[in-house]
DNA sequence: GAGCACTGC
C-alpha cells in the first residue's frame, strides 16, 4: 500500500525502521571530535542505535484490528485507493459502534481520527433528532485548528453544521452538529445539564495525556452512559422537583447504581456512545475502565525516526546537549535540531554557551542560529521559532515541553532528548505543589522523537543509555495523582457526586490528597462539616470557573466593599506571570516595574497595573482617528515589560468573573484608598497563606508550618512586613529555599483575622 | 537577591 513520498504503511513502514536500523545496529563510535563545544579538550560522544522503539511494540491493547487501515488524514485530495481504504474502515468502525457503546480508537499522530471519524458518524445518522456529536480536546488551540478544518472539509461555514467553543468563544449555533470543545468547557456545560442531553455522541481525544479534566470528565461520561442507558431500559420516574427556573433539582439519592446523578423527567435521551481516542500505550487502561471495551487501531503517516542512545550515561545533561548539538551540526545533513530542556533558565544558559562556542569557531562554521520557546514568552517571541533560519543556518530550537504537544514546529530533523521533565508533583500532607525536574515516561519519549519525523525520516538523540529507557515508566503519571484537589472536587460536588472516596476515577488519587482537600474546602466555608456542598457560599464557588480561593475572595470581597478591587486581583492572579523580565535587560525591566509598585504588596501592584492598562485603553477609545488602541496598549505593554498576552488574558477572565458575580447578585463595590478594606478582605479568604515574620527574618507559613522567605521579586522583599498574605509557595531546586510569590502587608488587625479563621 | 513545565474553566 504506497503512501506518499514513497513511505510504506506502517506494518510495512515498522519493518522499514527496522531494516535501517540493523545496518546501523553496531555502535557508531564517533571518532571525530568537536571542537567547538569542547574547546581544546577532546571529547567524543559514542552512540548507540537500537531497533525503534514503536508504539505499536508496546502496545498491550489485546482488541486490536488484524487488519489496520490508515486514514487520509493530511490530504485534501484522495486517491482511489485511499478512498477505498477510507470506506473499508468507516464501514468497520461503524459496524463496531453500533455494536458497543463505547469504542476505543488508537492511532498515531496524523491518523486523521480527530478530523475524520466526527464526520462519518454525522453523515451515519449520529446527529438525528437534533443531537450533537461533541469532541473534547484538551487544548483551545487544537479545538479551534481542528474545527475549522473539519468545516473546509466538509464545504460548510465554521459554526454552522461544525463548530467550536472554548473559553470566551463559542461558535456554534442551532445548526452545529459537530461541535469541537475543549474538556473543561464540557465539564462545565455539564453543570448545567447533568445529562449532557444535547449530545449522542462524546469523543475524547487525546485521552493518553491524561490531564485532570480528561480524567475527571471520563469518569462523568461513564456515569451518564450508565444513566442514559438506564432510563432507556427502565423508563421509571424517581423522585425530584423543578425549580422555578426550570432546572431539574434532586430530591434524594434513590438509586445506589446511578449515584446522586440526577434522573432526568419527561426527556426521551437516547443511550450516549462514547468514543475514546488515544495516541498509543494506554488503550488497555481505557478499555479496562470502561468494560472491556473494543479497541480499534488507525494509522498514522509517521516518517521513520532512527533513534539513537548514548553509550554510557552522562553526569551533565546540559553539556551531553551542547555536545550534541554541535556534533550533529558538523556531522550531519543540514536539517533543524529540538532540543528538549526543563525550563526558561536552562534554555538561556545553554543559548548562551552556544554562543561562546560558536564565537570559537572558525567563520564558515558559525552558521548555526538558535531560537528559543517557553510559555512565558511573549507571543511575538515565540513566533520567532517558526521563521526559517537564513540559508546556509542550521536552526537549533531550545524548548521546554511546550514543543512536545502544544507547538509544531516545521522543518525539525534531530530532537534531542535529556530525558527529563520539570513536572508539578504535590504532597497532600503539607498540601503543597512544587515542580521538580523528573525522568520522563517511554510514551513521553516516544512523542519527543516522533517531532522529529514529520515531514520526513529523522533522527533522535537520546541522551541516556538504551537500559535507561527500559526503566522508565511506560507512561506519565495522570496529572489527577498529583495535584491539589480542591476544584475537582467542589467541580464533582456541584455535579452531585457526594462520596468522593467512592468515585469512579480511572485513577483514584491518594485517599490522603482527597481527604486534604475536603478540609480546605470545610475551611474555605464551600462544604459543610457533613462534607455537603453549603448553599450558597458553596454552591457559588463551584460556579466560577476560579481555584476555590480565589472565589471565596470574590464572594467575601462583596461584604467588605472591595469587589471592584478583588475581581482586577483575582483575575491579575488567575494568569502567567505579569511582568517580563528578559535577561538581557533586567535592570530597565525593574525599573520598569517600580512605577507600579505599591508598598503594601503584590496584589495592589498588579491592581496599579491593570488600572493604567484600562485607563490608556479608555483613553485611546475616545480619541478618533488615532492608533488603534489593542496596538497602543501593545506598545506600553513592551516599554513596560508587561507581557500583553497574560494581560489581556487577564482582561478576559475580569469580564467573564464579572459577569458571573453580577448573575449571583453581589454587590460591586470599591474600597477606593481605603486598601485596609480590601488587605482585610484579602486575609479573611487566604488565611491558609498566612505567614509571620521569626525573629531571624524568615517567615513561618501558618497552616503549614513550613520556613519560607518572600521571593526577590516581590515588592516587599526589602521591607519584611510582620505578618503577609502569599499567593502561592514556590518550591525551588534549593530544598531550604521556599518563597512566597504574591504577598501582602497586613496590620494587626488582619492578624486577629488570621488568628479568627485558623482557630476556628 | 532568586529564577515557574504545560494546560484549562
């Protein structure tokens, strides 16, 4: 079955890897030595080429099709031959789901399943009677990517027949019957319609990444699955009522099989089908979870990628890759080189030794260009790396993790792997997060060398030995498993599910981090000491899409007469980081930033910041016939190393938590100069962050216990108040070091306050 | 005087 450039399927393509792999099986000494990175000492790396590694080796999925087709996934125009191959498999695939409720599909990168298998259950009768095909995507930008080419593929204009909607956008109307979403939306939408009744249809894609709200919804979807199919067998009525607005409210919990989910009146819901996309590896844990469901493999148009490892592990990861990277520019054929690294500082200090390195070396072999991504880039950096490098350069790409999923970058030949990854974990003793710097998973792995092969074969350098990655785990840990609780949760309580240490997770998270999280959320005031949802502090909090802090803020704020104040906070607080501070030009970026400054903390710091954006924007508005104002308040945003991203993220989220607390009725008010009000107000909702000042100057975190120290960047990182309120802790690579990121002055009556709320 | 991966509502 010949795919284009020549490429064999993928059974065939296996074979390919494995058959170029076995002339290069013998360890490649590399004899030569590079110069450059090595300066007068000589120093060789040694690699070793193993057979690939394949999704499909690994795989221990046992329902699998004998008989895989691939899907014309990146084409606009097929062949005959795929069209057949496309029939053959919509045939299978419908056959199969007609059959089961819940359909497992497992396909590689570029299989087309997610623009694909929505619209053969379309045109197949799923959106009969009005109902939706929904797809979940645990992105915004895949949700709005892959819509908008489903809608050119299928002739239509995007938010008619197909749509999307995300957080502050929906395009979808009436009409929509393949709607694109990402996973939290649906969670949410799920708040208000328990049943999901609108749909027939829930796909997941990209379930293997297993992040809290993937996790938290499939547990959802199975439960309404079980419901839906219930009433279609058992048409009973149970008890419950109508409220004056016409929602269904419980009544009691009757049914032990359908929980607290509640029974839907007068509704015919056909059963809900659910399909489940993964890209390799973990299809058994699906199918496990859902009953043994059927998994279905597609395949994709993977290039070969030669996988290489190095011969002896290495002391120095951050070496090992400037090595590498200057071996691979003088020994190989020209192409780009991603480099994997943890985070912004390992990506500035590696940038800049390439850079002494280069100036080393001869002029003709200088031609290397490196560019830089992370997330707290601003945007228009980050553009940088999808510019092709001058010709005659070699593009190298310094990334963190945000190139493993969320970025595709064109052009890339080599990916060169550490094999680590800074990764949040949590300690539900202490109830803290912190990030910290781990091996990666082989699923990990897997996805970093596949950058490498997509626009043809490549080449991954691994920077570990080949026994190092059979003892990595085979996938990463879900992110449920370690994190803070708290929303998900008060998410799960709102949505009915009352005993959460019984919830069908497909992973349950450590009795101890649940059991943590509901005495936070007991303290937050949101359940009450019968771990009930508490009406209508609770019930409010779960409604705004916010950590649960941050709402309690909110929903105090409005009895002290600042929540004019507390929305600009919570909203400054809910984004990436503010203010930008380039290495380059830290001394002007401090300066900056002192113009905004306010002596009594952080957060009335990024209030000042916020208010002068609004008011230039204000004041831009009024003006006719000038610059428009998003491009002024770009231009203040770059002389003020402000990162105009996160702040007009900010702006989005104080419309959207407007809105909602002008729905539940609470009074927007402003403290004006009175900041006590609202410093006040402040410690009444984060009482867990308190900290005091000991007599030798560190600060000692009340709830915790815990020594900390303010972080450098504060604005009271000289005064040393005696008493702050923090934001968040932040966990650094020096064990003894914990410091405080946003804080606040408070008087000695906010300590009563503190002292009120910890000892009740 | 230190330095925070990536998402999402």
């Amino acid at each position: 079955m010949p795919l284009r450039n020549g490429t064999a399927t993928s059974g065939d393509q296996e074979k390919h890897r494995n058959d170029t792999c076995s002339d290069q099986e013998l360890q490649r000494s590399r004899t030569e030595t590079n110069q450059a990175s090595t300066g007068s000492v000589q120093r060789c790396r040694q690699w070793r080429n193993p057979r690939y590694p394949t999704a499909t080796s690994l795989l221990r999925t046992t329902e699998i099709t004998t008989n895989p087709v691939s899907l014309p996934g990146e084409k606009r125009f097929w062949s005959i031959g795929d069209l057949f191959l496309l029939l053959r498999l919509r045939e299978d695939l419908l056959k199969r789901f007609k059959k089961h409720d819940v359909l497992i599909i497992v396909g590689e990168t570029g299989s087309g399943k997610t623009t694909q298998i929505p619209q053969f259950l379309s045109d197949s009768g799923f959106c009969r009677d009005g109902k939706t095909i929904g797809v979940t995507q645990p992105r915004r930008v895949a949700a709005v990517t892959v819509a908008k080419r489903v809608a050119e593929e299928c002739g239509v204009d995007l938010g008619q027949k197909v749509g999307y909607s995300i957080r502050f956008e929906d395009v979808t109307s009436s009409s929509t019957r393949i709607k694109y979403m990402t996973d939290g939306l649906l969670l949410r939408e799920a708040l208000l319609d328990p049943y999901l009744s609108r749909y027939s249809v829930i796909v997941v894609d990209e379930a293997h990444e297993r992040t809290v709200h993937t996790d938290v919804l499939l547990g959802l979807l199975k439960k309404v699955q079980n419901v839906r199919s219930k009433y279609v067998k058992d048409h009973t009525s149970i008890g419950h009522k109508r409220a004056s607005n016409g929602t269904i409210l419980e009544k009691e919990n009757t049914d032990p099989c359908i929980g607290v989910l509640k029974q839907c009146q007068g509704r015919k819901l056909p059963p809900l089908k659910l399909i489940i996309m993964s890209a390799s590896l973990d299809a058994h844990v699906f199918s496990e979870y859902f009953g043994g469901a059927k998994a279905v493999r597609v395949l994709g148009r993977q290039f070969p990628v030669d996988v290489f490892y190095t011969v002896d592990p290495q002391t120095d990861y951050l070496d090992s890759a400037i090595v590498t990277i200057f071996q691979i520019h003088s020994e190989e054929a020209p192409g780009d080189i991603l480099a994997f690294l943890t985070g912004q500082e390992e990506i500035e200090s590696v940038e800049k030794q390439i850079h002494e390195n280069l100036q080393r070396l001869p002029e003709e072999k200088r031609n290397m260009k490196t560019v830089t991504i992370f997330s707290s880039l601003p945007s228009e950096q980050q553009m940088r790396v999808f510019a092709p490098a001058p010709a005659g350069f070699r593009k190298v790409i310094l990334a963190t993790n945000i190139a493993e999923t969320s970025v595709t970058i064109p052009g890339i030949k080599y990916v060169i792997d550490p094999g680590v990854v800074k990764a949040r974990s949590y300690d539900p003793v202490k109830g803290m997060e912190s990030l910290i710097i781990v091996p990666t998973s082989k699923a990990q792995a897997i996805q970093r060398s596949g950058r490498a092969g997509r626009e043809g074969p490549g080449k991954c350098f691994r920077l570990y030995p080949e026994s190092e990655y059979e003892k990595l785990e085979d996938s990463t840990k879900p992110e449920i498993k370690r994190c803070n609780l708290s929303n998900v949760i008060l998410q799960l309580k709102a949505l009915g599910v009352d005993d959460i240490f019984g919830f069908d997770f497909i992973e349950k998270p450590s009795r101890a981090a649940i059991k943590k999280s509901l005495e936070e959320l007991i303290l937050l005031g949101a359940l009450t000491d019968e771990l009930k949802l508490s009406d209508p502090v609770g019930r409010r909090m779960a409604r705004l899409p916010l950590d649960p802090v941050y709402s309690k803020a909110l929903i105090l704020a409005s009895q002290f007469k600042c929540l004019d104040e507390m929305l600009i906070a919570v909203a400054m607080l809910s984004v990436e980081s503010i203010f930008y501070e380039p290495r380059e030009k830290l001394d002007e970026a401090r300066t900056a930033k002192k113009c905004f400054a306010s002596s009594e903390g952080d957060h009335l710091t990024l209030i000042n910041v916020y208010r002068t954006s609004i008011e230039l924007l204000e004041k831009r508005k009024s003006e006719v016939g000038k610059e428009k104002p998003e491009k002024i308040l770009r231009k203040w945003c770059k002389e003020n190393f402000i990162n105009n991203r996160s702040l007009r993220h900010a702006r989005d989220i104080h419309s959207q938590i407007r809105r909602h607390v002008e729905q539940m009725g609470l009074c927007i008010s402003s403290c004006g100069d009175d900041t006590l009000q609202f410093r006040r107000c402040l410690a009444a909702a984060f009482f867990l962050n308190a900290a005091l000042k000991q007599p030798d100057g560190t600060y000692r975190a009340l709830a915790s216990g815990e020594v900390v120290q303010i972080h450098p960047t504060s604005v009271l990182f000289r005064t040393k108040a005696d008493c702050i309120i923090f934001n968040e802790f932040v966990k650094t690579t020096n064990k003894t070091s914990m410091s405080t990121n946003s804080k606040l002055l408070v008087d000695s009556h906010s300590q009563v306050d503190i002292y009120c709320f910890l000892s009740r």
